[in-house]
C-alpha cells in the first residue's frame, strides 16, 4: 500500500486523510498544504498522511477481489500506522475520512482493542455515516468498475466530471488537478483510470439484506466512539440523509454537524469553506476556547 505523506516526516502530530471508493490520495492535495499552513501559524510540526488504499492509485491491485473489504482496509491503516509510529512516535492522531476513508476511521475510532499507536483524537466524517442510502449503493453501482479508456487527461477529466456532478462547483483548473492522479498512462497511448475495476465484485455482492446488517453494526461502533467528531454534509447527498446526521449528533460521540450548500456526495474539501471548517475543527486557532456550532 502507498501513501502520499506531507509536512514534516518525524512530528508527533499526525493527520490522515483517506479517500472515498473509487478515489486515492491525492484528492488531498489542496487540504494537506492548507493543515501544513495553520499548523506552521500557530507553532506546530504536523505530518499529513494520505493513503491510497489497496487496489487504488499507487497501491498493489489483490488477487483476490474478494479482499476489497473493509476487514482488509483497516488491517492495512493499522499497519500503516505502526509504521509511521515505528519511523517517529505519533502523540496525536487524526483522521479525515471520505465516504469509504470515513468508515474506516469511525472503525477505527470505535472498535475496541485495536493496535492503534494513540487513539483517534479528532474525527471527520465527510459526507458518511452509519447508515448509507440504498439509492446511492445502487447509482454507485452503475458506474464502479468500468473500465474506459481516453484519448486525453481533458477527455478523462470531462467524462469524470459528468460522473461526479454531484461534487458541486469547480474550476476547470481544480477539477483537472482532481482527475491527472485518476489516471494511468497506456503504453499504447491514451489513459485508464488509475483503480482496480475488481473493487466493483465485492460491491456488488451487497445486497439490501446485507446493508441493513451492516448498519446495525457500524452503529455499535459508532456508540463507543470518544474522539471529537465532525460531520460533513453536502446538503444535496443523496448517501448520508438528514435523518442519519441528526442521530449521529445526538448519540455515540454526539458530533457536531455541518453542511454545504449546492454539493452532493461528497464535499472534495477544496473549495475555501470547506478547507476553513475542516482546519478550524483539527487545528483550531484558539484551542482553549469552545468552537461554535
């Protein structure tokens, strides 16, 4: 497994940032150097840590599609983890997490007993939570391991921005900074999109009977969560319903909520506000004081 690693390679304080299922680490890109700036404001020595998970950008593809599970993505953080701990002790630890990089961390933050250096001190959910919508499973489905292939980046990163109109508003210089690391070149020429497309079989192995089981349990894991939590919401997501964020703020590490407007699954935490939340919640300019709600 690759990562992506910002910052300071022997600080203590240690982010990661794990994307959503189709996506890798250097979605991050634009939020690594804006936690590096804050931390370096106010004093801080920060390692920002951006995994590509197994199948995805950098990362090895499996034999086994049937490993594309989450049993497999945690034990892969873990040791991941221990080998950064290994190179230079982490004392604090957070963890942004997209969609899918957001269920490991609630995992990870919630399961007990795990070999985790230090526990998870602050947790983001960007546009995930315990219960998923089945709708969203379904149009995820239509799309998840087709392979094309394209003429041009630009070529890519049109038919790509198509798929992800419900990411909300971006340049055309953001969202092509977004799609050249979803891409790998062909020696025949052209480009493919940079994941394994065997992720798709574990997927759509789901079914509606298995998700229901698998929301109970993310909600027992979710109710033993201490670390600080923060919820992201694009108000137009059709994956985590109000519903589920009401009860996610009322419950288990009781999280604060935030939502933005005009973008759906999921906020790319590009755009200025979306940075600003995320940096005032991990490296808050006035640690000592309440943060508003």
């Amino acid at each position: 497994m690759a990562w992506w690693q910002w910052g300071n390679p022997t600080a203590s304080r240690v982010v990661v940032c794990a994307h959503g299922l189709s996506r890798q680490g250097r979605d991050f890109d634009v939020l690594a150097q804006a936690l590096l700036r804050r931390a370096e404001d106010l004093g801080h020595q920060l390692r920002v840590v951006c995994p590509d998970v197994v199948g995805r950008g950098e990362s090895d593809w499996l034999k086994d599609p049937m490993g594309y599970q989450f049993t497999t993505y945690v034990g892969d953080m873990l040791s991941m983890l221990a080998q950064l701990n290994q190179t230079a002790p982490v004392e604090t630890l957070d963890w942004v997490g997209t969609s899918m990089g957001g269920i490991i961390g609630l995992s990870l933050a919630g399961l007990p007993n795990l070999p985790l250096p230090v526990p998870i001190r602050r947790l983001i959910l960007n546009d995930v939570g315990p219960t998923i919508e089945w709708a969203a499973l379904e149009r995820i489905g239509q799309y998840l391991g087709k392979s094309s292939t394209f003429a041009s980046v630009e070529q890519a990163a049109a038919a790509m921005r198509v798929i992800s109109a419900s990411f909300g508003p971006h340049t055309d210089q953001q969202w092509l900074d977004l799609s050249r690391p979803m891409l790998k070149a062909l020696p025949e020429g052209g480009f493919r999109l940079h994941y394994d497309p065997a992720i798709a079989v574990p997927f759509r192995h789901v079914t509606r009977e298995a998700s229901v089981q698998g929301e109970a349990a993310l909600w027992q894991i979710y109710d033993q969560i201490s670390a600080q939590t923060l919820v992201l919401r694009g108000a137009e997501s059709d994956l985590l319903s109000v519903a589920t964020t009401q009860a996610m703020s009322s419950r288990g590490p009781q999280a604060r909520v935030v939502e933005f407007a005009g973008v759906g699954h999921a906020p790319t935490l590009v755009a200025n506000e979306q940075v600003l939340t995320v940096l005032d919640f991990l490296l808050p300019a006035s640690p000592d004081l309440p943060q508003s709600s």
